[in-house]
C-alpha cells in the first residue's frame, strides 16, 4: 500500500533519503526509564558529556560520506540549561552549516523549559535562532498515563 501511495504522489519513480547521523551529546539522565539501557547517572563511571571536538569528529565523519544531518539527542541531563544548548547549536550551526541539525526529543525540551524556567515555546525559538532546523517525534514517550507511570514515572504525563 505504501508504495502504490508512492507511486501515485510521484509517478516519477525517483526515491530520495536523507544520510543521517545520530549522535548522543550526553548519556547523563535523571529519568531512570525502567527499559532504557543507554543512561548513566552523572556520577557513574562511563557518563559522559560529549565535547565540542568530540562532536565535530562525529560530524566530519558524516559528511565524509556524504552525509546532510545529524539526530541530536542526548539523556535528560538534570544541569544542562538553555545557555548549554544554544552554544551547542550555535557551534555546529556556524562550524557546519550544511548541516541540517534535527534534535531534542519532547522531554528534553521539556526539562530545558523547566530548569531554565522559561516556556516551551521560548526553548524552541531561542534554539531556532540558533540553528536548530527541526524536532524528531522521538523519546519512547508512552501516552498511556497508567502504562507509563509503571515504567517511566519520571517522564512527563500527556497533559504536559
């Protein structure tokens, strides 16, 4: 079925993709989602939150074969303010800007909002005029308030 919708919206038969690249900027999280395996608390070991030279190491990679975005995603760090993620975007945005920066899932700008005490709609301008081009729909969000509340009762419910 899909293809036959493809067909019929582009009978070109031309298929287009983006190269992409995910990076993790921070494994550090707060949440404590009973099925992640990624997150590491700040004082554990392995926590890490990526350096600048560290990012761009990632991104010449990518654009070494030929690559046009990065997914930017990180844990929900329980420090990292806003200032933190507009030098961050702003970095890549100068350094790169043929690259198409697509990042922060809806918790993560949701606790930006609240550490840094400013509205969710400020976080998304001010990383805008930054260089953020766009938000995935991602985070394993579970909209289901009682299944959710099991697993990840940390996370924002779906009235936030």
């Amino acid at each position: 079925m899909a293809s036959a919708k493809k067909l019929e919206l582009h009978p070109e038969k031309i298929t287009t993709f983006v190269v992409d690249r995910n990076i993790n900027y921070t494994n550090i999280c707060w949440v404590d989602c009973k099925f992640c395996a990624f997150y590491r608390h700040a004082r554990d070991e392995d926590a890490y939150v990526l350096t600048y030279e560290e990012i761009d190491a990632k991104i010449d990679e990518l654009l070494a074969i030929g690559g046009t975005q990065i997914l930017f995603q990180g844990g929900v760090h329980p420090k990292l303010k806003i200032d933190f993620y507009e030098d961050l975007v702003e970095h890549i945005h100068t350094k790169y800007p043929m690259i198409n920066i697509h990042g922060f899932s809806s918790i993560e700008i949701t606790y930006i909002s609240k550490i840094s005490k400013i509205s969710y709609s400020e976080v998304i301008r001010r990383l805008k005029e930054k260089g953020l081009a766009s938000i995935p729909g991602a985070g394993a969000e579970i909209l289901n308030d009682e299944v959710r509340d099991i697993i990840a009762p940390k996370k924002h419910d779906v009235k936030d």
